[in-house]
C-alpha cells in the first residue's frame, strides 16, 4: 500500500495544483454515483420502514427514504447544471450494488440495520475521497448530501444499546460487519477498475493528500491506498457501535 | 340504498347544521385515517419503484413515494396542532388494508399500477365524503392531500394506452379492477362499521347532500349510500382508463 505524507512531504505536493482539476464529465460521473447511491438508500430505507416491527420505526424509516429522494435530486439538477443529462449519469451505476445486496441478504432486523450503516458509509467515504478536485458547487453539493445521509444518530444508539446488552449479538454482528464491508470494498475496487472518471477523481483527492509512492497518471495505483483508508473509516465506524471492525 | 337527493330537497337541508359540525376527535381519527393511507401509498410506491422496469420509472415513482411521506407529515402536523397524539391517531388504523393487500397480490407491472389506481383513489374518495364538517384548516389539509395524491396522470397515460393497444389486456385489467374495488369497497365497510367517528362523519356529509331516508343518529346507515357514492367514482375512475368497471 502505498504510504501516506503529510502534503509537502512529498515530491508532489497538493497545493500545487489546480484548485478545481476535474474535468466537468468527471464531476458529473461522480455526482452520478452518488445521486444512484442515495436512490439505492431510498430503496433499502423503504423496505426497512415496511418492515419495521413497530408505527414508529415504520414512520422515521419513511422520512429517512424521502430525504433520500430529496438528497438526490439536489445531486441530479447540479448535473443538470454542469450540462448533464441526469437520469443517463445514473443510469451509468444502474446495478452498481446489485450483487453486493444480492451477497449481503440481512438474516435479521439488526442485520438489516447494519448493512445500512456499513454500506452507506462506505460509498459516501469514497465520494469523499473523490471530491477534492471538483469545482466548489459541486463539492458543496457532494458533501452536503453526505452529512445528510450519515445523521443516522439513531440507528447507531439502537445498534450499540442491543450489542452491549447480548454477547452473542454483538459478536454476530461483528462478523457480519466484517462479512459487509469486504463486499463493499469489493465494489470500490471495481468502480476505480472499471470507471476511469472515478479513478482519476481519487487518485486526484491521493495526491492532493500528499500520498508519495504512486504515479498519478496510472489511476489505478491508488486502489490499495483507497482501500487502506476505506478500511480505516469502517473501523472507526464500527467502534462508534462498540463492535471490532 | 338511500336516494341521492340535492339539498334543500329533503326534510334536512345541509345549509340548516353548523359549518363546523364534528368533534375534534372525530377529525384526528380521520387525519389518523388519511396519514395512514399516505404511509400506505409511500411502501407500495416504494415498493413499485424498486421493481419498475426502467430507471426512468424507478425515479419517478421514488419521488412519487416521497411526496406520499410529504403529505403524510401534512396530516400529522395538523393532528398535532389539534392537541392530538399524531402517531396514536396513525396506529388506530394499523393493518387496516392488510387484508386489501393480503387478498389483492398484482401479477403483473399493469396490475400493479391498477391497483394503485384503483385502492387509493376509493381511498381518498371515502376521505372526501367525510371531509364536510371539518373545520376549515382540516378540511383544506385533507383536500389538500387528496389532490396531491391524485396527480398520477401518467398511470391513467401509460394504463390507458396499453389497454388500447391490447385487448386481451384490457378485459384482464377489467376483471382486476372489479377484484380490487370489491376488496376496497369492503375495507369502506368494515371501516365505517367498526369505526364510530368516520361513520358519523360520513353520515354528516350524506346529510348535508341532503340524503333522505335515513336516521342521521344511526350512521350506519349510511353504508349503502355510502357504496353507492364510492362505486360511481370508482365508474368513472375505470372510464378514464378506457375500462368497463
């Protein structure tokens, strides 16, 4: 993996560059991705609130989906505003998840709550990885939609209340953590393989961080780096549930 | 069934009672009522955008199920400014279509809007009926949320363009309406049976029609009437689909 500088340190140094690098069709790839992402959170999120086990559950996972909807079309008129035709930038993602939920079906309600909490941080950290180099609306835009999506305050007190209370729990959870995000940074690593837009926006966001070792015109160096700090969000957020990453 | 006279025609002219005619309890029961329908439409909104067969679609119907949430939240708000209990009002009425949908499976993308069509709309015509004695905010709250749930003129556009363009469709999505206004029409019945405060409500629009014949103290009454009203709009519902109901 390849190691990680403070900026200056090394022979690149992020402030050299261009404050605003991407290309507007790498923005709108991005914005793309995510827009699909939180259409994907609304789908989940429904499904969740049609299967809550109580009214109330029921009802706050019915607000979490229809914020999704909204999130996302903040992100589709941006790319209408960068000359995009929205619904084909989705469409681009149409399946990007589709065999990760196929590998990841939740055998439980908390099963279910976690592989929310896992999958959805890990796509919004990769955005955020991403967003360096974008013009300042369409990060706005980006990070803006991320926080919206991450005030899950509830499912995390929910999660940590049932695993300090259950031993079994806890360490069952634990294993499916780990069963989660080994799929979802399977994806990230076929979305840096397979969509250049996204390699470059990344390896972009590396080298503005100062991260030697790695040539920026071979994109796809960055994928163990990426990966490295993927890893490293994931653990962080598992320990905010009490559970090991 | 008791006729359908114009007011001032009968014993009980509808101008004779006070604009304001029912409890506040009686109103937030049927808030509960319609802020149920709404999550109701949200989960098979929901539901039919995670399995439309285009992304166009999937997108459509996402916003459509978060509008639903939209409205719903409307209701609930105005619960609560009637020194209501917004979610006890809202679990009154849970599983009140379970059987509905129980007994009412779509086999197909067709039948699966139909029934959308067909369910909500006797929904919110019942809503209607029992919408007079409302005070004003109330009333304009629940016509409100009624026509924003109406606005799916593209399921009348592509269901009534397919039953043109197929026959054989036609007569089955005929058939399909029928099997689903009947189960709609019972769900109206037991509601108005088991539920004191919408029968009296209805009963208080009927009277204020002017309908004759029945004993305003005895709601129940109304049922017939009450069917009567519903399936006329459920006719005139199909006609706009091109389909004999």
């Amino acid at each position: 993996m390849a190691s990680v500088a403070p900026s200056g340190a090394t022979g690149e140094p992020g402030g050299l560059r261009g404050s605003h690098a991407a290309s507007v069709e790498d923005v709108r790839a991005l914005l793309g991705l995510l827009a699909y992402t939180e259409l994907t959170a609304f789908t989940r999120l429904a499904e969740s609130s049609s299967q809550a086990p109580g009214l109330h559950e029921r009802l706050r996972l019915a607000r979490r989906a229809s914020n999704a909807v909204e999130r996302q079309e903040w992100v589709l008129a941006r790319i209408e505003e960068l000359g995009g035709d929205p619904e084909a930038e989705v469409a681009a993602f149409d399946r990007t998840y589709a065999d990760y939920n196929d590998r990841t079906t939740p055998g439980s309600w908390w099963e279910r709550l976690l592989k929310g909490y896992v999958g959805h941080g890990v796509a919004d950290d990769f955005c955020r990885l991403a967003v360096d180099g974008l013009d300042d609306r369409s990060r706005e835009v980006v990070l803006e939609v991320i926080r919206g999506g991450e005030s899950d305050e509830r499912s995390v007190a929910v999660l940590s209340a049932a695993a300090e209370a259950d031993e079994v729990l806890a360490s069952r959870l634990a294993l499916w953590g780990r069963r989660l995000v080994g799929e979802a940074l399977g994806v990230a690593q076929t979305l840096m393989t397979s969509r250049p837009a996204l390699a470059r926006l990344v390896a972009d966001g590396a080298a503005r961080r100062g991260v030697g070792g790695v040539d920026p015109s071979s994109p796809a160096e960055h994928v163990p780096w990426v990966l490295g700090q993927l890893t490293a969000e994931h653990t962080r957020r598992m320990g905010r549930l009490g559970l090991t990453a």
